[in-house]
C-alpha cells in the first residue's frame, strides 16, 4: 500500500463534476483507492462516497491506493487532484 497527502485546489472542492472526474481517473487502475478526510474515508471508485466526504477547498486528503498498479494510480490521481480535477484552482 502507498498513500500520501494533497490538497483539494480547486476553487469549489470535490463537487459532483470534480468528484466524477476523480472516479474516472480511479477507475482506470485495478488497484483498491481511497481516501481519507478527518475521520471519513471515502472510496475514490464511487461517487456517491466521495460526495459524502464533503471535500472543500484547500482541504488535505491522504490518498491510499492498494494493488498491482498502486504506484501509478497514485501518481496520476495526485496530479489530476494538484491541476484542479478539470477546473479553475
């Protein structure tokens, strides 16, 4: 298992289209994603969890990602997560 620690930059934080955009990204890895706010952790794989954890702006997460192809899973999501999830940051 790999983790490690981001912020949420974009200006509105993981609303639905930016919460989908994270799915999609997660989706493309067969390793098992996470995430984890305050005492909520959320699965990177669904939009629903991720929307329940309330991610706002400027907000740190810890990433996990757990599996075959974990290292590049948590490369790209930190990225898509540091370049604003497809908006304005």
């Amino acid at each position: 298992m790999v983790s490690r620690k981001v912020i949420v930059n974009n200006i509105i934080g993981l609303h639905l289209r930016p919460a989908g955009i994270l799915c999609h990204e997660a989706m493309n890895y067969k390793s098992r994603i996470s995430f984890k706010i305050n005492d909520c952790t959320a699965n990177a794989k669904s939009v629903i969890s991720v929307l329940g954890a309330s991610v706002k702006h400027g907000d740190e997460i810890e990433l996990f990602c757990e599996g075959e192809d974990e290292e590049e899973a948590l490369e790209r999501l930190v990225h898509v997560i540091e370049t604003g999830l497809g908006e304005k940051i």
